[in-house]
C-alpha cells in the first residue's frame, strides 16, 4: 500500500488516490475535503468513479437551514432545505490512480448555486401562477397590467378582420406589436400580411360556450400558464410572478414541512421572502399582500398569521420542482 498520502488539497487543486477508498469512502473523503476547502454546507450528491475509462466526477449542493415551526404549535421544527444539482466537478486523471480535481472559486460555485436556487423558484412560481391566476385575475393590479393583451383578445374575438393599424390606433401602447407577435407566438393570434385573426386557441375557448367574463378567465389563464416564462421576462409582466412570489413565501415553508394547514407569521413570510427571494418588503405591504391573497381565497389570513387552502397546496405541490 502506498505510503502517501491519499488526499492532497493545496490551493484549488484535490488530488486523490481512488485506490485507497472504497466507494463509500470515496465519497465521504471528497466530501469532506470540499466542505474543508468551500464550506459546511456543501454535501458531495453523487461520486460516479469509472476507472477502466479513467473517469472521476462529484456532483455537489449546498444546504441551509429553515424554520419550518408552526406558530401555533409550541414545538420548534428546523429544516434542512438541500439544493442539489449546483455544480459537477470533474477530476483529470494524473497516473497511478491519482485524479486532480480543479476546484473553481468559491464565487464561481456560490455563483452556480444562486442559478439552480433562483431556477427552482422560477419553476415554483410557475406552478402557483397555473393553480392561482383564475383567483388573482380577479385583483386589480393584475387586471390593470394584462388589460393591453385582454383588449386586444376581445376586440380580435369581435371583429375577425382587423389590421395591425386598427389595433394601434385603439391602443396608446408602445409594446403593442410585442403583445400581438406573443400571442400569435403562443397560437391565440394569426398574422396573415397586415390583418389580425383570432387562433385556434381562442377558437377552442369559444367553443365552450362561456359568458364573456368567463372567456375572459378561460383564455388570460391559457396565456399566462402558456406564455408564463415569455410574458413576464421578455415583455416584463412582472404582476404574473408577483402574487405568486408571496403565495410562495408561505408555501414553501408548508411544502418542506409536509403540512398544508401549517400556521405562519407575517415576520415568518418576511423571513422567507428575504431567504428565498433576497427581497426586503416591510410588514404593512407584505399584511396588504396576503390580505389579498386572503380575499380571493390563495390562503387563509387571520390576526396576523397565514395558513394555506388545502385545494391550492394539493394543486401546485402535484406540479412543483423539488424544493429541498
């Protein structure tokens, strides 16, 4: 057996002999070296060791703790939220069954962390968007910011043989012809030369029959669950993710306890928006936020403590990303 160390960390660079670990200790070694070098927090998520093709790899996440307690309960419940899939660290092969890895900067890996975080909560959003924009819809800053693309939906709808110069002079909108280009982009609109007619995505919903406040419900929601990622980045619809990033702000803490009547304070809900979203709102505007939330039936909110509707939790958690 060799008499040399198995293990050398120097700067950025972990140099290791595989041959002195089993796969298990593999792992736990690489592990433990990394969080030496990074940080407690980071745990190796998979080793994949081949060493007829001379391949090492160590996928690696980063964890932290969250207070998942119910404020009406007397026990406290911490939570440790792992976030995997951060960064693969590939390690070159040195002879004699020694591998090097080359460690990026602690930056460049908090870095690769915020991207997979923000990723997860992008994809969290998008969930609670789909379950809860038929009850938001009903709030007037909503209304008030998808109100270019409603008008455009209903005056199509009604007269099928508009032209783009028909729509601009009815609109005092600069971002107009963005709107017109997503929705045909999305299949609601169809752009033959100059004229503008309704697509077969409005022509499914008219066939249901629907009063128009409904049709309107029907077909804002098929954009929004649609065009999420589109509208609200690329044309900076912010209010589609702005309910849902405070919907969330209480959710997620009863996602990760497994508890959909779980009890928060709004101190509680700010904590989250200030972990999660880095965002720091003061009580009143988060108390008017979830008040709202409250009255369109998204949670429940009562002497300053949030709890969350079983329907909604049953509904975004089928379609939620892993959160930790």
């Amino acid at each position: 057996m060799s008499t040399e160390s198995p293990l050398k960390l120097t700067n950025r660079d972990l140099t290791i002999n595989t041959n002195e670990f089993d796969a298990e200790g593999l792992e736990s070694k690489i592990q433990g070296r990394l969080r030496y070098y990074y940080s407690r927090r980071l745990f190796v998520q998979s080793v994949n060791y081949d060493p007829d093709e001379e391949y090492l790899s160590a996928t690696v996440g980063i964890t932290y703790p969250q207070d998942v307690s119910d404020s009406r309960e007397q026990e406290n419940v911490l939570k440790m939220v792992n976030i995997g899939d951060v960064q693969t660290l590939t390690a070159t092969a040195v002879g004699n069954n020694y591998y090097k890895f080359n460690l990026p900067s602690r930056a460049d890996l908090y870095s690769e962390y915020q991207d997979q975080h923000e990723e997860m909560l992008d994809d969290l959003d998008w969930s609670m968007a789909k379950a809860i924009y038929s009850r938001v819809y009903q709030l007037n800053p909503v209304r008030n910011q998808l109100n270019s693309i409603v008008q455009i939906v209903d005056w199509v709808r009604r007269e099928d043989d508009l032209t783009l110069e028909d729509i601009d002079d009815a609109q005092t909108n600069e971002n107009t012809h963005d709107y017109i280009q997503a929705l045909e982009d999305l299949g609601f609109l169809r752009v033959k030369e100059n004229t503008v007619h309704h697509g077969r995505k409005i022509d499914s919903a008219d066939l249901q029959n629907l009063s128009h406040e409904e049709f309107r419900k029907q077909v804002i929601g098929d954009i929004v669950v649609d065009g999420y990622y589109l509208l609200r980045k690329e044309l900076e619809l912010m209010m589609l993710n702005h309910f849902p990033i405070f919907a969330n702000s209480y959710y997620i803490s009863a996602f990760r306890r497994g508890k959909p009547d779980l009890w928060l304070t709004v101190e509680d809900v700010m904590e989250n928006l200030k972990t999660e979203y880095d965002r720091d709102e003061g009580r009143l505007a988060v108390e008017d936020k979830l008040r709202d939330l409250a009255r369109v039936g998204v949670v429940e909110f009562e002497n300053g403590e949030v709890s969350g509707h079983p329907d909604i939790y049953r509904e975004v958690q089928q379609d939620a990303p892993i959160i930790g």
